[in-house]
C-alpha cells in the first residue's frame, strides 16, 4: 500500500487515464507477436489484431505497389478512420 491519499490516487489515476487516452487516439504503435497457431498478429490498427500467417504476409507484401496504386485511384471513395 502507498502513502497517497485519496484525492492524489485520483489525481495520478486520471492522469494516466489521460496518458492512455492520448495514446489510443494517436493510433499508438504498432505491435506484433506470434499466435498460438504460429501466425503472425499485428496490434494497434483497429480494435481487433490483423492476424495472417507467414505466407499471406509475404504475399500482401510482394503487392504493396498494388495496394498503393489502387488506394490512389480509389482515393475518393476510400473513408479515413481516426
């Protein structure tokens, strides 16, 4: 137990609710770690991990000109989640 009294856990409490909050709307930063089936799971981007394995990877990867590409052309209709 600490020496804080109540009104200082509150006040340390809520600046680390702050400090997550601003973390979170910044997008934070990305992560990654093995799954338990040995895929390959991506935190940070959304609400939910991006989990693909190794080959899927590799394959989006071989494609991110395309995936640029066509983002550009589809610039207008595409929607931007902060």
């Amino acid at each position: 137990m600490t020496d804080e009294t109540p009104e200082e856990e509150l006040a340390r409490l809520r600046t680390e609710n702050e400090a997550l909050k601003a973390k979170k709307k910044g997008g934070g930063e990305l992560s990654f770690k093995v799954s338990q089936k040995g895929a390959v799971s991506v935190y940070g981007m959304g609400r939910f991990p991006v989990t693909l394995y190794k080959e899927q990877w590799l394959r989006l990867l071989d494609r991110k000109d395309d995936i640029l590409e066509f983002i550009k052309e589809n610039e207008d209709s595409l929607t931007v989640k902060e």
